[in-house]
C-alpha cells in the first residue's frame, strides 16, 4: 500500500520541483483576485441563487489558488534550504 502511494505522489513531487518562486508568487496573487470577485458578486443586480452560485464557484477557486500557491512556495523554499544545507557540508 505505501509503496503504491509513494509510486502515486513521485510523479507530483517532480512537477512540483520544476515550479518556480515567482510561480507560486503568481498563483497567491490570483488568489487574491479570485476573493475580491467573490464578493464583488454579491453586489450584483441578479438572483440570490446565482449570487450563492457564483460565491461559492469564485469563493472556491480562490481557497484552490490559496492553498495552491503556498504549496509551491512552501515546495520551493524547502528545496533551497535543502540546496543551502548540503552546500554547507561540501
């Protein structure tokens, strides 16, 4: 079973190593942006069932990006601690 997860999560672990700072920088930001739309919307002049639509579509998209964006960032700062700490040792 866990050799049948790590299998799983190897192919993850590699995408997530090619991301960037600054990618994970861009993806927080759209965050961000996918707030403000949320409750923008509920300013709109439609129905309160399209409001509650679009809320929790906008609101969702944004906890995607939120938790998105701090995984690659948390991915990328752990890599170059990691960098920084073996360069130490050499």
């Amino acid at each position: 079973m866990l050799e049948h997860l790590k299998h799983i999560l190897q192919p993850i672990k590699r995408w997530l190593a090619g991301l960037s700072f600054r990618t994970g920088v861009i993806v927080l930001s759209s965050c961000v942006v996918f707030y403000l739309l949320s409750f923008v919307a509920l300013v709109l002049p439609v129905s309160a069932t399209l409001k509650g639509v679009l809320w929790f579509v906008l609101f969702g998209c944004a906890k995607t990006t939120q938790y998105g964006g701090l995984l690659i960032l948390g991915f990328t700062l752990l890599n170059e601690l990691e960098r920084r700490i073996s360069k130490e040792k050499r």
